[in-house]
C-alpha cells in the first residue's frame, strides 16, 4: 500500500508538471502568433491613417507619405504630445481622426543638428518657434508640415521642446524629423564635385554634404513633395508665414528657386579677382542694379520646377561646377549659398528674388572688416520686415 500510494503521488505530480508545461507551450506558442499576425501591422497604416491617406491623395498632390526618413506625426493644436514612433530610415504617419478635410500642406524644413550641445541654438530654436506660433494663421482645412533634419540627441530634445513652443499656435502643424546621417549620405554622391568650390575645408567631406541640402532635395525627396521652404533656424517671424508661401505664384517663367539678397558685400569681396579682371561688371555690385549675390537664410524650393529644368540640372554636373567656378574664380565657403550666388551670376532667371523683408539679415560683420564705405549700400532695407535674420549671431530686436 505505501509503495501504491508512492507511486499515486509520483503521478500525480508529473501529471501536474506536464499540465503545467503544456499550459507554458500553448501560451507561449499563441504569443508566436499574435506577434506575427499583429507585428506585421506595424508596417502598415492603421485603418484611420489609411482614410486619411486616401483624403489627402484626393485633396492634394503636394504631400509626402514616403520614405522621408523617420517618422511623422499630427499635432493638434488643443493638446496632444509628439509621440515617439518610428524608426531609422521610414516614416510612419499617425494621426486622431479629427473628421475635418486637409486641402492643402504646407511644408517648411529647418536644420536641427548638436542643438543638444548647444544652449544658443537651443535659444534660437525657441525664438523661432514663439514667433512663428504667434504670427502664423492658416485655414481650418490647411496643415504645416515642419521638417527638422537633425541627429539622435537633438531629435529627443526638439520633441520635447515643441508641443510647448507651439502651443500658442491655432493651426493644426505636423513634424517630421530627417536622420541627418541618411540624408547625407544621398547627398553625397550628388554634391560631392561641388563641395571642394563651396565649403571651408579643403576638400570635400561627407559630413559637409548637408550644407548642400536645398542644391539637390529635388533629387533626394519624393516626387509627390513639391514645394518646401527651407530656413535658418536663427530667425525671428514678426508676419504669418502662410504668406510667405504665396510667393511661389509670383514665380516668373523659368525660376526654380526664391531667394533674397544677400545684404552685406560678401560677394563684392569674394568675386574680387573676377571684378578686377572685368571693372565694368555688375558681379558684387550692390543693389539694385547690380548682382550681390543671395543668403540662404530664407529659400523657397520648387522641387517640382527644380526637377524638370534641364538648365538647372546640367549646372549640377560636375564638369559645369568646375567651369563656372573657374570663369568667377570663385572659392567660397558658405556652401549652397555660395553655389546659388554663383550660377546666379550667370543664370538670374533660374531665381525669384524675395523682398528683402522676408530675410532682414542683421550681421554688420563686412563694416567693420574693410567695407565701411560701401557697406550701407547692401544694408540698407525700405520696406517692412516679415523675418529678421540674426545672421553671424547677431541679437535680434524685441518687438
């Protein structure tokens, strides 16, 4: 009877035992998949984003939806937090159904590198953002898109610096932030040739080539992205820049890109020895009769016209890069400014120039450095001003 009742036991345990680990094997094979079946999902957009996809595609050509870089995501402006959902190299929409139409995006993109490391950029960021939020007034049915092309750390802090910045704004604004590292290295083989004539090393380097952005995000962007905006991040907005988009319809035939002048002699120095070699030019000479050059402060990208002008395209290739610069003995440092003022020179009709107001640039660096004589006569501004540029860090006005 005790060996009986042993062997009872021993059963009864094993039975247990086994009981137990089926339990572990069906819960662990049911884990296996639910996660095929619903990670899979991941990859695709919701049932919600997907009606908003179809509405935007019926509403507007001008959104993008693909491979930006990172992710995507509506802001509201009642609340709501920028939430963390992407990864490297994709983009992933997500947004509340808020039952309303979009019929038009507006898309503006900014540079947003070591901000994390550095206090006056993050203050300048916060002086952007205010200003913008304050001013800016779209329709119920339009939406900005803010493109930020930034590195890891500064992506963390920008999302969590913006839903407090914007919140003062009453229209309705997605971001999209940009791995900066994906996007240099599109870049790269593209600009490369150009980077020797337009950057402060002396050679060109990978990491240069995203001060080459606006030259070639025609290339590197979608297709069905065809217009942006790109600006500094050192900027002041003291008017709505929903009309500051309006000046891509005062494009004049044959222009891809809009751009102010540059407001110090920049150029008048920097072209010096073509200018001695042809005094009755008008290269470097100062408004409004001569070519001083443009900054790039403030720039409207067609990326539509960018694309399909044969002009444009062929100044890109390498062999034309290195013509030009060689006729303007041209050596610069300033990246795609110095690229956009130099084949401005050559090709004015490829640009429409914004008024001055729309960059106020501040920096008085040239009247100290050898130009006092001349200086006011790119300084000076008539006109009332949209954007201040507090260029090579200059404080700007309060309002």
């Amino acid at each position: 009877m005790g060996i009986l009742r042993v062997l009872v036991n021993t059963m009864g345990r094993v039975s247990t035992f086994r009981s137990y680990q089926f339990v572990l094997l069906l819960t662990a094979a049911l884990a296996v998949v639910a996660f095929y079946f619903f990670g899979s999902e991941r990859h695709d957009f919701s049932s919600t984003t997907k009606r908003i996809k179809q509405t935007q595609a019926s509403h507007n050509t001008n959104r993008n939806d693909a491979d930006l870089s990172l992710d995507t995501r509506l802001v509201h402006p009642e609340g709501g937090e920028l939430e963390r959902d992407g990864e490297e190299g994709e983009v992933r929409a997500r947004r509340a159904d808020s039952g309303h139409e979009v019929s038009q995006y507006y898309h503006a993109l900014m540079m947003f590198t070591k901000v994390d490391k550095s206090r006056s950029l993050q203050e300048k960021f916060r002086v952007a953002m205010l200003s913008m939020a304050k001013y800016s007034l779209f329709l119920d049915k339009e939406v900005l898109v803010l493109h930020f092309v930034s590195d890891e750390a500064s992506r963390e802090l920008g999302e969590r610096m913006l839903p407090e910045l914007l919140l003062v704004g009453t229209f309705q604004y997605e971001v999209v932030f940009h791995d900066v590292g994906v996007l240099s290295q599109k870049l790269f083989p593209i600009v490369e040739a150009m980077q020797k004539h337009f950057s402060a090393g002396s050679g060109a380097y990978y990491s240069d080539a995203i001060f080459f952005l606006s030259v070639a995000m025609h290339h590197i962007m979608p297709a069905d992205l065809q217009r942006i905006v790109q600006l500094d991040l050192d900027l002041k907005y003291r008017s709505n820049i929903r009309e500051l988009f309006l000046e891509f319809d005062r494009f004049p035939l044959g222009a891809v890109i809009g751009i102010a002048r540059e407001m110090q002699p920049v150029y008048r120095h920097t072209f010096w020895q073509y200018r001695k070699e042809n005094p009755q030019s008008r290269v470097g000479e100062p408004p409004p009769d001569g070519l001083p050059g443009f900054n790039s402060g403030v720039m409207l990208l067609d990326l539509g016209a960018m694309r399909t002008s044969a002009l444009y395209n062929q100044l890109l290739e390498p062999r034309n890069v290195a013509q030009l610069a060689d006729q303007y003995h041209f050596r610069g440092h300033l990246g795609d400014q110095d690229f956009f003022s130099m084949i401005g020179m050559e090709h004015p009709g490829l640009f429409h120039q914004l008024a001055c107001g729309w960059n106020r640039q501040l920096c008085t660096w040239w009247r100290e450095h050898g130009y006092g004589d001349v200086f006011q006569l790119y300084y000076r501004c008539e006109g009332p001003v949209y954007i201040y540029h507090g260029n090579c860090n200059t404080p700007i006005p309060d309002d």
